[in-house]
C-alpha cells in the first residue's frame, strides 16, 4: 500500500500525467487531501465570517487561483485511477450526469486494479490486493506470482488460490499434468517393474 506521504506527493508531482494508473491507495489519499484542502479553506471563511461578519481578505481572490491548482491534479488522479481500472478516462464525463454520474465514478474508482492492462502494467503497491477476474490459459497461481514479485504472500493470494479451485483447469494445465503424471509413473513404476524378481 502505498504510504500517505508518498500519495500526496505523487499528487502534486503527476499532476499534468494523465497517462499511466494511479492505485486505489494512492487515489483515495490523494482525495483525502484534496478533502482536508478544501473543508479547512471553507471552515477558515466560516470562522471569519462568525466572528468578524466578514469574509477573509483575500478569499475571493485566491479562489480563482487555488481553484486550478487543486482541481488539475484532482482530474489528472481521477483519469489515473480510471486507467488502473481498464477504463478510459473518457469516463470522467459521466460525472456531468445529474444525481447518478458522481455516485457511478464513485464505484469505478473503488474497483480493485486490473492486472496488466492497455495503460500499463499494474502499480506494484496494489498488485497483491488484485482481486482474480477468472483463469486466463497464462494464468499462474498467485503462490507463484508472488515469489516473482520478492514479496511474501497475502492473504489475497490464499483467496485468489481458492476462486480459482472450482474453476475446470485448462487444455495447457490438463497437459502438464499428464506429462508429470507419465513421468512419475516412467521413473517410479516402469523402472521397480524391469527389476528382475530374485
């Protein structure tokens, strides 16, 4: 997971980088920030405005300023975070969509991150807590993923190990258990049968 320091940064430095993923840690910190962001901005004119009946100097005039600053990277990690999920970021515009739009990007962006896909390969940080989509013929099993990837395993890894137990096994994995199923049985059967009885 990607740590909360890590996340803001990322959501300053990439914020013109529309291509590439964002994981869903580093999107809802990011938004965690842009949250804190704008609830103290409004809560700092509300106190000003209590006990003075005025608004901050200034406020009015920075709005336009911040506004940008804030909403450009907002956009940029919401695109991400849309890529990460196999989605265009063509889907942005559903937003646009009275009551129902932000509701329907609201479940895309807490999706869990597609493997490998047309916008590059899956944030390291979140790869372990893919969830499995089904067993492709390439598929490995997650035990075997994960000692690729130098890490320990997960409980994500068990869980996808177990959805896939039902699931008929493939032409590719019918064929490797027949070849070591008839190599056991030509070193261990075969080889104890040619022995000659004494």
């Amino acid at each position: 997971m990607v740590p909360p320091h890590t996340a803001f940064a990322r959501f300053f430095t990439r914020a013109l980088d529309f291509s590439g993923r964002s994981s869903r840690a580093e999107f809802w910190w990011a938004q965690t920030l842009f949250l804190l962001i704008l609830v103290s901005l409004v809560a700092a004119n509300l106190v000003s405005v209590m006990h003075t009946g005025v608004m901050l100097p200034g406020f009015l005039a920075a709005m336009p300023i911040i506004s940008p600053l804030l909403m450009i990277p907002q956009l940029s990690s919401q695109a991400r975070r849309l890529h990460d999920t196999g989605r265009s970021a063509l889907w942005l515009l559903v937003g646009l969509v009275p009551l129902i739009g932000g509701a329907i990007l609201l479940v895309m962006f807490a999706l869990p991150s597609d493997r490998d896909n047309r916008f590059g390969p899956a944030p390291d940080e979140d790869a372990a807590r893919t969830m499995p989509t089904g067993l492709s013929d390439t598929a490995e099993p997650a035990a075997k993923r994960s000692r690729k990837r130098n890490r320990r395993p997960t409980a994500w890894d068990g869980y996808a190990m177990l959805t896939q137990l039902d699931l008929p096994p493939s032409p590719q994995m019918q064929a490797a258990r027949k070849a070591e199923v008839s190599d056991y049985y030509r070193r261990n059967i075969l080889k104890k049968s040619e022995i000659p009885a004494g």
